[in-house]
C-alpha cells in the first residue's frame, strides 16, 4: 500500500468536505440508509416493547353489559382503559357463573330466543383465535358448527392456541363453557343451543402502536389482502383504481404539458409574450386550485373531467412559468452565432432555442410530474369521489389505516419509480450533456446494492481457483 511522507498512511477520503462529491460506494451506503432508516425506526416503535406503545390491540374480545360501545378482535383501546374493560367483563361473569355451574338441562327451563342469541355472540368471540391459528377461515367465522366444534377440542385438550394463545383464565371459561353446553347436547344444534348465559372470555391483548401508526408487518399483510381481493359487485378492484389514478394524473399533466410548454417556451424567447403573460400567469398561481372545483363540476359535470381539469389548473400556471426560465436561460453566444450564420427569426426558434432547451425541458418536466401527482387526493374528491383517494378516504373514516398505508406508499412508489425511468432514459434521450457521461444514478446503484452485496459474499465463500493458461491446457 502507497504511504506518505514519514512512511504514513495517506488519510482516508473525508465523509464531509465542502462542495467535494462522495465516492460512488459512500453514495450508494447513504442512498440505502435515506430509505432504510426511516424504516428501521418505524420498526423500533413497532417491535420493540421498551418504546411508546400507547395502546392495546385486542387478540379477544367481549360485549359488556348496558354499554353500547362494542370491540371486536383487531381494536385498540388505551392502556388505562384496558384493565377497566377486563374488570367489567370479569363482573359480569361473577353475576352468571353460579347459575351455570348449577344448570341441568332436564331441570331448568329455557330462558327464550334472545339468551341464545347472546349466547351465539360469545360462542363467536374464539373466532378470531381460531383464524389467527389457522384452524378457520374468515369466511367460517359465523360458521356455528365449526366454532362449537373447536370449543369442544381447546377444552380437552385436543387442540391448544398459540399465536395467540389463551391465558389460564380464558382456558378456564372455556372449559366451564364446555361443560355446560355438553350438558345439552354434544355437537352443535341452533335449535337446543344452551339457554342460560355463558361465561364471556377475558378480553386479552397485547402493547400496541395507536391506530394511525399500524406495525411494519400488519401494512404488509393488509395491503396484500386488500390487493389480491377479487372486485365486489359495483365495487372496483384496488388495481383498477390504481389505473383510475393514474389516468388523472398523466391525462391532467398532458394537457399542462400541451399548453404550458409552448407559452412557456414563447414567453422565455419573445418578450412581448413575457410581458403580455408573465404578469397574470404569476399572480393567478397563488389562486389555490381547489377553489375552482365547484366551477370545474358545473362545467364538466361530476365524472373524470373536473378531476383532469383540476390538476391541469394546479399544474399549467408554475410549468409556464419554469419552462420560461429554463428558455432564458440558454445561452446567449449560441443565438449570436446562429445569427452570424445569417438564421432568421423562425429558424432561431426552431433549431437553436428548442434544441438548446431540451435537456433542461425535460429535467423540469420530470419534476413538474410530481407536483402533479400531489393534486390527485384533491382533485378525486372533486365531484363523485373515486379511484385510490375514495378508498383512503373510506378507510380513513373507519380508523383502518393499516389498509391506509399501502395505497400512500404505493402512491409514493408510483411516482417515485416514474421519476427514476425518467432519469434513466434522459442519458439515452440526450447522451451529449454531462449527467449522461456521469456515473450511474446512486438510487439504481441502491436498487441493486443488496443483490450485489450478496454475489460478492458468495463468491467470496468459493474456494479459489487459479486462472489456467493457454500452455497448461495444451498439457
């Protein structure tokens, strides 16, 4: 290795120093921790149980009595209201279980419809266990028969939850509430179901973020379930909304992009255009576009048109207006030169200010293209409400933001993958200009830093083996 003078070490490349571009890997490592450690801390507060867990999210649940307000397994409740609603339960089962210790079906007469109404909604509070455990389907969760059948199977014994799993409480109600309905009949039958109240299971959770910060995993399998749902009847599929989306977008930023981009470029070449649009092109893109929606529905009417016209009015004002500075700012020897050649008017447009301006017109597209993409919740609220926004904000109202999040991300990815095309194309679209011959954007290197880091730990694992000459391969 090369030393210095003294026979030291050169010192390594600083992380900072002014204005002095990190090496291709150091840029690729930060690349990685941007999106990563966001991540990891959403995990922390996620996973770990010494972080901020407001609240409980209940594994089972109960009904209390004279109280309207019902949880059911997946809530969360705060960590001061949970052992209060443990307690209550616990009350209620004190006033019931005497009588049905003591209840002989030969001898006690039924006590009507409605206790064996109540008592089918405590028969379906293992449900969610017995999903969870696998021993279930969602569509069997108002199956009676099945869920008779595994109360039997956890009271012997032959069958024992475990994620969740029942504490020694619940294990105990189980087992009394099995023995009374045995009592009366060994497999299910809704017409002799017991008649005397039985004993509702403990609700029983575990720590839990507040409901607007659902856990990594809970994001993952939700938005995969909501995403490989079949489409409901007049209801669309979250793929088809997803295509209803971008179709706004994309069809409000063409037509920004047909309109701005000429007005744009006449204004940044001619200044009798600049001084007749400038002025009111600045001052009406401080007019919020959300104001327009009434006007735009009354025009359009309340299908996709207004949610179009919407973006294209929040989009069209400040593309004019950057495609104009962009113009400006080519450089002014070229016109010279172009004139020097004897170019006239019309050729100084068309082949020295349009091809000078390209590059630059499609950098500030591509970040044009995302300031359109922060009007579509906005605009899909305008009229009938549609596409990814009319199922966040549907959701949303429910407090089900675990189904929430991976529409926003994927909104994100969306957009953000778009963009990295966008850039990728531009060192093929324009291979003369110098981001073309620099190296390789650091966000693809990040898409394939982990692929790559595993190749090489690989091939590192592989023994080695000398390189053969064209001498020993004769021998």
């Amino acid at each position: 290795m090369e030393t210095g003078e003294g026979g030291k070490k050169p010192a390594g490349e600083p992380w900072f120093a002014v204005r002095r571009e990190l090496s291709p890997q150091r840029a690729t490592l930060l690349t990685v921790f941007s999106f990563a450690l966001p991540l990891l801390v959403w995990c922390a507060f996620s996973y770990l149980p010494f972080l901020w867990h407001p609240d409980v999210r209940l594994e089972i649940s109960a009904d209390r009595e004279n109280v309207t307000t019902v949880y059911v397994a997946g809530d969360r409740v705060s960590r001061e209201f949970f052992p209060e609603f443990q307690e209550a339960v616990r009350a209620g089962n004190r006033e019931i279980e005497g009588g049905l210790v003591s209840f002989d079906p030969e001898v006690d007469p039924p006590n009507g419809s409605s206790v064996r109404r109540a008592n089918k909604k405590v028969l379906r509070h293992l449900a969610p266990v017995l999903v969870a455990n696998g021993w279930l389907t969602e569509e069997q969760t108002k199956d009676d028969g099945a869920i008779y059948d595994a109360w039997r199977d956890i009271a012997t014994g032959a069958r024992i939850p475990d994620s969740p799993d029942l504490d020694d409480e619940n294990l105990a109600i189980v087992s009394k509430n099995w023995s009374a309905m045995s009592r009366v009949s060994p497999t299910y039958d809704s017409d002799r179901f017991i008649s005397v109240p039985l004993l509702s299971l403990v609700p029983q959770g575990r720590s839990s973020n507040p409901d607007y910060l659902p856990a990594p995993h809970e994001v993952v399998v939700t938005g995969f379930r909501d995403f490989t749902a079949p489409a409901e009847a007049e209801r669309p599929s979250m793929w088809e909304r997803v295509g209803h989306s971008v179709r706004i977008v994309f069809g409000g930023f063409a037509l920004a992009m047909l309109v701005g981009v000429p007005l744009g470029v006449l204004c940044g070449t001619y200044p009798v255009f600049s001084k007749l649009l400038e002025p009111f092109t600045d001052f009406f893109r401080y007019m919020p576009a959300p104001t327009f929606s009434t006007l735009l529905v009354a025009i359009f009417l309340a299908n996709d048109a207004p949610k179009i016209a919407l973006v294209f009015v929040g989009t069209i004002f400040q593309l004019v207006l950057v495609v104009a500075n962009t113009t400006r700012g080519l450089d002014l020897p070229l016109l010279e030169a172009a004139q020097t050649l004897g170019a006239k008017q019309r050729q100084l447009l068309t082949s020295v200010v349009i091809p000078g301006i390209l590059p630059n017109l499609y950098n500030d597209l591509r970040i044009l293209l995302g300031w359109a993409w922060t009007w579509l919740v906005i605009a899909e609220l305008v009229g009938v409400k549609s596409g990814l926004t009319e199922f966040i904000e549907t959701q949303g109202r429910w407090r089900n933001f675990d189904s929430v999040y991976p529409v926003i991300i994927l909104i994100g990815m969306i957009g953000f993958f778009t963009d990295q095309v966008l850039a990728v194309l531009r060192r093929f679209l324009f291979p003369w200009t110098s981001e073309a011959a620099a190296k390789a954007n650091p966000i693809i290197r990040a898409i394939f830093f982990l692929p790559n880091l595993l190749r090489r730990a690989a091939a590192d694992r592989l023994p080695y083996e000398a390189p053969r000459t064209r001498q020993a391969e004769k021998a």
